[in-house]
C-alpha cells in the first residue's frame, strides 16, 4: 500500500470520526434517550396494552391521553440498523383533549447542556418514524416545571414509510431548569392535542405546550380507529448535526432503566422465584429482601400485578399470599411483606416466593 494511500485512509477515518463525534465530544453515551431503539420493555412485554395517565409501557417512555385511547407495544417492525420499534394504535375516534406521549430526562444526565445559562448549548433531536397517517406532526421540549416550552413541526411525508426526522434545538438562556435527579428536560410526541396545548413552531415562548400549531396529521392520526405510529432510534444529542443513533448493548439498556424501573419477575420457568432472597419474620410473614442490581434514581415503590394470590411463599410446602408489604425500601434495596394464610411459616427459616406464571410482573419504580 502506497504511503499516499495511508494518508487517504487516515482522512477518511478522520473525517468519520468527527461526524460521529465532532458535535458532541465523543464517539459514545451521546443519546440522551433511554431506550430509544425500544428494546427494553420490562412492563408489557410485546402486548399490545392500553396504557395512559403518564404510565409506562415500554421502558422509559410515558404515554399522555384523554379523550381517545390507543394502545402501546413492542414489535419488530423497524428500519434498516433497528430489530425494535414502538407502536401505538388508535382504538377509538373521539377528539382528544390532549394526547402525547415522551421521555423525561433526569436533571443530572442534562446539565452540560447549560439549560437556562447564558452559555446554554443547541441541542439536536433526531427519530425514526412511520405512520399510517401523513401530514405535520409535531414535537415539544419542555422545563420540568412545564411553563417553557420549544414546540417544532416534522412533516411525515409518505404513509406507512419509515422515514428519518431531525430538530435543531436552539439555546434557552432563561426560564427553571432543574439540576437534580428529577424532571430536567422533557421530550414530548405530539399526537392529536387540540390548539390549546400547542404553540407557534420554532420558537421557545412560555406555557405548557406539547406541540407545535397546525399538526393537522397528528389531530386526523388520533381521531382515526386503528391508524398506527411506530418510532425507533430516538436520540437527543449535543450539538447542531443529527449523528448515527448511538446503539448500545441489551445490557447496558437495561442497566439504565433499571435505574427507573426493575422488574423482580424472571419471564421464563414454570412457576418463576423473584429475585430476592426470603426468610420467615414469624409464623405468617416472609419478608423478602431485595438488593437491587442498581442504585435507582429515587426511593422506589412496589407494584405487583394482579392480586396477591398470585404468590407463593414455599418453605417445603406452598403457602398463599393474602397481602403484600413494602419493608424498609431505599434506592439500594429494600423489604416486601407476604403474609400467608394459615401460617405454617417458622420464624428465621430461609423460605422462597415464586409467582402462578411468567405473566405476573412484580415491578419496583422510581420514575419521573
């Protein structure tokens, strides 16, 4: 190989490196998303699951309506360079009062953007995206104490296409933002709010807005019974350009959203142990003691599905929970109460707790 050829090459590279990593600083931990390639859904699985009033369906991403309704779920459907993607589904065709859905991102992973500072930086926010429905659609960023707002349009161009959108966010020198480890920046998907939730595109202004005005593709989306919206490969990075979507492993993932959510349920086995290991207290009650695999964002709560009969305590014979319990819980671990019918338990015993079946979820939260 020629010495000129070398030198060709090392531009070549060169040139590479600072489009991945010339706007940002770095070549990884660019995306300010979690889960933005949708690979994690520790809650629902691949079931297509009505879900609102900002709960979650896949990891990290909240879902906002009233008025209408659709589901949320996790598929394969997706662009070249994704295997996951995120689909919502209309089921009904009342005009929303307001409908969204988005990511809130923790003070802490926000702070080099300088929010509110004079030396607050641009800020680009790029996805993959298809729907059954063309038109303009819409985006907002907002404070965590929801009074400023950027709203901006997108145009989905070709229905039932995959297509890529990029925004150019430009600084924000005023207004609340906070430092901490709660609502720093929050990323909303407009789909259907009417025009009192949304505002001028392209500018920052104040109020509680989550979109831009006239997404008149998103308000015929959220009114049509079956119309469909998938996204994929959602990042917010630092700087002016839209780089590759920085994918990470399955495990890394699921390391950051356990910070927010952990399920304790494994999804495979006949009759699945939680992960904790459990003793007696007393005669009736087996307390399990949990060291989560992460310190979470917060001191978290417990939510286990469906009532407490679908958990056992087994300590040579199989005794049925009446009742749960959070015991002591901190962002590093914690307790959780069963109480069983009929004792049968003998105080300081080591005993298990298992679930009926592998669609039992048994989830620890610390959300936004």
């Amino acid at each position: 190989m020629t010495k000129a050829r070398d030198i060709a090459d090392l531009g070549a590279v060169t040139a590479r490196l600072d489009t991945v990593g010339g706007s940002s600083g770095a070549l990884s931990n660019r995306n300010l998303i979690i889960n933005g390639g949708m690979t994690i859904s520790q809650r629902i699985g691949t079931t297509a699951t009505a879900i609102t009033g900002g709960a979650y369906g896949l990891d990290r991403w909240g879902m906002y309506y009233d008025g209408n309704s659709y589901t949320t779920q996790q598929v394969t459907d997706a662009p070249a360079g994704f295997y996951n993607s995120m689909k919502l589904t209309v089921t009904g065709t009342t005009t929303p009062n307001y409908s969204f859905f988005g990511q809130r991102i923790e003070g802490l992973n926000v702070n080099h953007l300088g929010l509110g500072a004079a030396n607050c930086q641009t800020f680009t926010v790029s996805f993959y995206v298809k729907s059954s429905v063309a038109g303009v659609y819409s985006i907002s960023m907002t404070n965590g104490a929801s009074d400023l707002a950027y709203p901006v349009q997108y145009t989905i161009n070709s229905a039932d296409t995959w297509e890529r959108k990029t925004m150019t966010i430009p600084p924000i020198t005023s207004g609340t933002w906070t430092k901490d480890n709660t609502n720093g920046l929050y990323l909303r998907i407009n789909l259907g709010s009417p025009s009192g939730r949304t505002d001028t595109s392209g500018a920052w202004s104040s109020g509680n807005f989550d979109g831009a005005d006239g997404s008149t593709g998103a308000v015929t989306w959220a009114t049509t019974s079956g119309a469909t919206f998938y996204m994929t490969g959602c990042q917010i990075e630092l700087g002016t350009e839209a780089t590759p979507f920085d994918h990470r492993s399955f495990g890394d993932e699921l390391l950051r959203c356990q910070r927010y959510c952990i399920d304790l349920t494994p999804t495979s086995g006949t009759s699945p142990y939680i992960g904790a290991s459990a003793a007696a207290g007393n005669t009736t009650v087996a307390v399990a003691h949990i060291a989560l695999p992460v310190q979470m964002r917060a001191t978290p709560s417990a939510t286990l599905s469906g009532t407490a009969g679908n958990y056992t305590v087994f300590n040579g014979a199989d005794r049925t929970c009446t009742s749960y319990a959070i015991n002591g819980m901190s962002p590093l671990g914690g307790g959780i109460n069963f109480t069983c019918s009929g004792g049968g338990l003998t105080a300081n015993d080591a005993c298990g707790i298992y679930v009926a079946n592998t669609n039992v979820r048994s989830i620890i939260e610390a959300e936004l």
